[in-house]
C-alpha cells in the first residue's frame, strides 16, 4: 500500500483532518509554479520590477495589485487548510528569571491541536498596564532562537519596555515535531507567526495599537510574510532579506507558490504590502540586498508615497557589512522600534551609541522550556506525515510507491 493510500486509511479512520479535502501536495504544487532561490538574475529583476510598476498608477489601482497579491500569498499558502481556532493557547511558561531591566520567561504555546510553538518570552521588570510587543521568528541556524544574538535583541527591546517573544523555526530549537524542510514550512511557520501575534494580543498587559515584527535572514522572510497578510502587526523590519531578484533559499520561503497563485510578485511586493505602515529594511553590501537602495527601496517608497507616507518607510544600507542580524543592525532596529512604539531608546544602554552589555546571556539549556520538570505534551503529533495528514495533506514522494 502506497504512502497516499495508507494516510488516506487512516484519515478515514480517525477523521482527523481539519474540514479539509485532503490535497495531494506534489500534484498541487509543481515546480513550475515555485520560485525558489535566485529565481532571477539582478538584470532579470530589475526589469520585472518596472513591469510590476506598470500595473498600478494610483493608490486606487495599488490596492486591486495588493488584493490579489495577499490573496495569492494565502492561496499559495493553502491556508484555508488551517483549522478554525481562537484563543486555546494553553501556554506553558515557567522559569522566571529577573535581569537588570528585563526578565525572561521559557514558553510554549499551542499552534494547534497537537502541535505547539517553543520560545522565550522577555519582559520589561516594570512594565506599564498597556506595553508595546514585539515577534522576533529567527533565521537559519541550529538552536538560533537560543543564541546570544537572539537574547540581546530580545533583553534589549524588554529594557525598552516592550515585551518580547522569540519562538523557534519549525524544525529548529525545541520544535522537534516535524523537519524544518518539509512540505508545508511555509504554511506552518506563518500560522505559527499568526499564534504568537494573537497570544500576545490575548495578554491584558499588550497594546494592540503597538505591534512589531522584526527578524533577520529567514526570520525577515517570516516578518514580512506575516505584515503582508495580517495588518495587526504595525511597525516591522525585515533585515537583510527583501530582494527583488531572491525569493528565500529554503522550502520554508519559496516552497509553495505563494509568488505566482494570483499574480506574478516577489518578495518587494510583499515587504510594499506593509504601507502605509512604518517599515525598516536593513540592506548590506554582501548578500541579494546589495541593491535594494536603488531597486528595492525605490519601488517601495513609490507605494508609500500612494498614502502621503514616505516618510513611514527607511532603507539603512550597510555596504561594507555582510549578511546577518549583528550589533550595528540591532542598533538601527533600537532606534526604530523606539520612535515608533514610543519607547525610550536609551534604557538599551546609550553613551555615544548603544551598549548591550547589561544583558545576561544565558547558557541554552537555561531557555528550553520542555525538561525533566516539565515534560513534551502527551498530545503531540510526531513527524511531517501526521501533521501533514492532520492538516489534510499528503506528500507521496516517488519512494512511497515502491
């Protein structure tokens, strides 16, 4: 019995799909309608880019593009195979730790039934009644949301005053459910997004009016992902990764056709989705955003100055810098976040430019929040297959039919 046949058995059986037809993934998605990786060369895209430019000469005529461009991302994403489900984080956090300025909490809360999103949670140790919140998914790295790049970010904008949740790749970290390159990445690490943007607007102590989002590399990916769909998110700043000519390197970027459902996009489109509201997007001299001050960042604030807002989006490029979510990026992203959410920058550490060496880093195994004392749920799916199936997917690799 093949693969399909035998998780089809069993679907029927336990009738475990989420109101979903189940969809046969590698004959939904042929590789004719993926962009993948440098789909396009620089020349390429820099004349796609005027193409794009040519379908919209208003703000009126903008919206119908950015309509089919968010319907194409959820199309691509095959998002209606997502369950219906508000609140019931059921989240798990212990492990309070008090810093100076901050305190920083292990956490896990529910995606979905069976299924659960792994992080840390930083906090200001004074904080208001209403703070702002701010996402941070992270990039391609083992363990990253663990590393000390990850904690200095987040311990900074909690000194800030903001309350700060990383959460792990799916695949990466403590997400060990599934493997981070299987089919539907995309899908889950943007429902995941969703999860962690919706529990923090659950938390009494969050402003919804001041929402951010902001990741490096892949966690760019995930930051515009998520503020192109969902206007919740407020203020954002993808670093090193909106390009016109690259479209994500992994299946969890460009595996699924979320550039090509509706209409032919990239990934500038998807950061341009953001306006009218504030946007950062951090470039350097070494990677496919080596461009961006005269492709991308262009295109961009032509779509911002459609709603009189030039001003709500910045380009800080960095051309003797290379591709990562380092200290002189960090820094840009304090200052913005700061004027944006209305937070004091300089409870960072300020003298003539930031200094983050008031935050403790933490050895790794201090940040898991499963252990000894705290076990994995009993009710967790294990492995692509059943989550797939429980989603109402399958994949019947070539293999599977033998």
């Amino acid at each position: 019995m093949s693969r399909k046949n035998l998780l089809t058995l069993l679907i029927t059986i336990t009738g475990s799909v989420c109101g979903s037809e189940m969809l046969i993934l590698n004959e939904a998605i042929t590789d004719g309608m993926l962009c993948r990786g440098h789909h396009w060369t620089p020349d390429e895209a820099n004349l796609k880019m005027k193409e794009f430019a040519a379908t919209w000469n208003n703000k009126a005529s903008w919206e119908k593009r950015k309509a089919k461009i968010r319907q194409g991302i959820l199309d691509g994403l095959h998002w209606d195979h997502m369950p219906k489900i508000e609140g019931d984080f059921e989240p798990i956090i212990n492990s309070r730790r008090e810093m100076d300025g901050y305190a920083v909490e292990n956490i896990a809360i529910k995606s979905f039934p069976g299924f659960y999103i792994t992080g840390n949670l930083y906090t200001p140790v004074n904080p208001k009644d209403k703070n702002p919140a701010i996402l941070n998914p992270h990039g391609h790295m083992p363990n990253k949301r663990l590393t000390h790049y990850m904690q200095l970010r987040c311990a900074s904008f909690a000194r800030m005053g903001a309350i700060a949740f990383a959460y792990d790749m799916v695949g990466h970290g403590e997400s060990k459910q599934i493997n981070h390159r299987m089919p539907i990445a995309a899908l889950l690490q943007t429902w995941n997004s969703k999860r962690v943007l919706e529990y923090l607007l659950s938390r009494p102590d969050v402003d919804p009016k001041r929402i951010g989002m902001t990741g490096g590399s892949g966690g760019g990916t995930q930051t515009f992902m998520l503020t192109a769909i969902d206007d919740r998110i407020t203020v954002s700043a993808p670093t090193v990764q909106v390009s016109a000519h690259f479209f994500g390197g992994c299946i969890c970027e460009s595996g699924m056709p979320i550039h090509t459902s509706r209409v032919q996009t990239n990934n500038v489109e998807f950061a341009a989705l953001a306006a009218p509201r504030p946007l950062l997007m951090t470039s350097n001299g070494a990677d496919w955003t080596r461009n961006t001050p005269r492709i991308e960042y262009p295109y961009v604030q032509s779509v911002y100055a459609l709603y009189d807002a030039e001003h709500k989006v910045e380009n800080v490029h960095l051309a003797t810098e290379g591709h990562d979510y380092g200290f002189s990026k960090r820094a840009i992203s304090y200052g913005f976040f700061g004027h944006h959410l209305g937070l004091p920058y300089k409870r960072v550490g300020y003298d003539e430019g930031f200094d983050e060496t008031s935050v403790t880093v933490l050895e790794p195994a201090e940040l898991y929040v499963f252990n000894k004392d705290q076990p994995r749920p009993t009710d967790e799916l294990v492995g692509d297959d059943a989550v797939m199936a429980y989603l109402g997917f399958i994949y019947d690799s070539p293999s599977s039919k033998k």
